[in-house]
C-alpha cells in the first residue's frame, strides 16, 4: 500500500494570518468608534476666590497727566519745573502711592526730561505709571 505523502512539513504548520490581522481591524474599528472620550475640563478641580463686597469709593480715581517737552513739564494742562513737580509727585504719594501717572512725551521730548521724571515717581513710590508717545499736542 502507497502512503500518501503529506505535504511539506512548513507548509503544513504555516497559519493564514490574513483573517486574523482583518479581526484585528474590526476590532479596532470598533473600539474606537464606541468609545466615549472623557472631557478632562469637566473634572478639573478649581479653586476660585470668594467674591468680595464692592469696595466704595469716596472719591473718583484720577490720573495725575504729565507731558514732557524740551523746555519743561505740564502737569493737567498747567507748566511747571522739576522742583514743583517733585512736591506734586510727593503729596500725591502720601495720598496714594497707587495712583495712576500718565506720562505723555512729543517727538521733540528729551529723553534725559523723562528719566528724570521716571526718577522722581520712584522716589516717591509711586508704580502705576503709564508712558505714551504721540506725535505733538
């Protein structure tokens, strides 16, 4: 009796890995087209300050308004020298040191007038300032 020969002993362990590869994918598929993805905003934890009352104010806020030119200073539309103007920046600072000083210089301004200005205000502590620049008044 002949005995049928079997095939090729590598052929014959080999596994068709085109069925498993496309179960793979449908998987995959899915997967991600069920899931839900979670919004992370929703869960952050923050922590806010609790609302304070309305401080009331006496008096309105102004800003002392200060241009530099070539020969001089104007505070609120009024000419004055350094020697003045320190006596102004010094009251206002024992009023309130975080009053708001808006600095206006001109293209003719001297830049050697506004870091001398700059000086006085930190002299007197005072940090709100404001620098601006425009071509003329």
């Amino acid at each position: 009796m002949a005995r049928k020969r079997r095939r090729n002993d590598a052929q014959a362990g080999e596994l068709n890995l085109t069925a498993m590869i496309d179960v793979a994918f449908q998987l995959l598929n899915f997967f991600i087209i069920t899931v839900r993805p979670v919004d992370a905003l929703t869960n952050l934890d923050v922590l806010r300050p609790r609302p304070e009352a309305p401080k009331q104010q006496d008096q309105p806020v102004t800003a002392i308004r200060i241009a530099v030119f070539p020969g001089g200073y104007t505070v609120q539309e009024r000419t004055m020298e350094m020697p003045e103007l320190k006596k102004l920046l010094e009251r206002s600072a024992a009023t309130d040191k975080g009053q708001t000083v808006l600095i206006e210089c001109t293209n003719e301004s001297q830049h050697g007038r506004l870091v001398e200005l700059l000086d006085a205000c930190a002299q007197y502590g005072m940090t709100n300032l404001s620098v601006v620049s425009s071509g003329g008044f």
